[in-house]
C-alpha cells in the first residue's frame, strides 16, 4: 500500500512541473479568436461555480481576455505574452485571491493555442498532446502522463459557421474542474 502511495506521488510530483506548460509549436494559431465574446462557465466537483461572458481578442502575439460577470461588470482583464508571460492588468480583489487569473489565462490557452494540421501529436517532457477526431462536428486535444488524462479540449463545430469553433469544453479530471465556452451570437443568447 506504501508502494503505491508513493508511486502516485512521484507521478503528481513529476507531472506537476509539467501540466501547466504547453508545448512551443512553430505553426501556432489561434482559430476564430481575433476578436470574439464567449459565455463561460466554470464548474468543480459537478457544480456550476461561475457564469459570464469572456471576450478574446489577439494582437500580434498578445492575448488579451476580459472577463465580465452576468450584469456586466469587468472582474478582470489578462494579458499572456510570449507565449507564457501573464500580466494581470486589472481584477477585483476576490478573483485575485482566488488566482483566477492565472488560472483562466492557462486554461484559455489550452483551448486556443492549437497545433498546424500536420501535427497529430507532440511531446513535452513527460506530457504527450495528441488530437483526435471521435465525430464529425467534434474534435479534441488531449495531454496524457503516461495512461492517465491530464487535461482534455472538446472543440464542437457547427456546419454554419465557416472557420473555428462554436464551443469548447476544457475539463481537468484530477482536478474535477470543467471549463465550458460556447461563442456568443449576440442578445439572443441571454
């Protein structure tokens, strides 16, 4: 029993330095996000914990998220730059304690930095992000240790929107936490 224990505490330990990081591709890109307002939902252990709506927009290499709760009001602004460098530009005191910030500008780049389509699977370390295609309308991106799933993207599609996606849903099972995006059309989506 001691064995395992301390088997799976070397796999925390060594997947931990690595599950935040997402590997540098040289074709990256970012689908559909120039500029774009999504409703976001946060879940953990099964419960709704936060709506609203998250706008995206690129310059350059910048990554610039807005965050807005359900009546509107900015709970934060992120910018990620140079492929990992954040720099939290504005958040109210509960988010930041919290460490939303962080948290939504490595999640959000799970979701949006995507590999050329030549790329099925890369490796980084001990971390191997493959994508697949189990639907028509769907695919995902996955990041494995090894057998165990240590995040996963569903992208769904809708055959009337030309390019990218139309919602995405990030799920991180050791952490019970699933992170949904749907693109927002305007006032008929409220």
């Amino acid at each position: 029993m001691m064995r395992w224990i301390l088997l799976i505490l070397i796999i925390q330990f060594i997947s931990g330095c690595s599950i935040n990081k997402i590997p540098e591709y040289n074709d990256q890109h970012f689908p559909y996000v120039e500029e774009s307002v999504w409703k976001l939902t946060l879940e953990q252990w099964g419960i709704e914990r936060f709506t609203g709506l998250l706008a995206v927009r690129t310059l350059g290499p910048d990554f610039h998220l807005v965050l807005l709760d359900a009546t509107g009001i900015k709970l934060l602004e992120t910018i990620k730059s140079n492929g990992s460098d954040i720099r939290v530009v504005a958040a109210v005191k509960a988010a930041r304690d919290r460490g939303l910030p962080e948290y939504l500008a490595k999640s959000t780049s799970r979701i949006f930095e995507t590999m050329s389509d030549d790329v099925n699977c890369s490796t980084h370390g001990f971390i191997r992000i493959c994508k697949k295609k189990p639907a028509l309308d769907m695919e995902r991106k996955e990041a494995c240790f090894g057998p165990f799933v240590i995040w996963s993207v569903d992208y769904f599609y809708n055959k009337d929107v030309t390019e990218g996606f139309v919602g995405a849903v990030l799920q991180e099972p050791w952490r019970r936490s699933k992170l949904t995006l749907e693109l927002f059309q305007g006032l008929s989506d409220l």
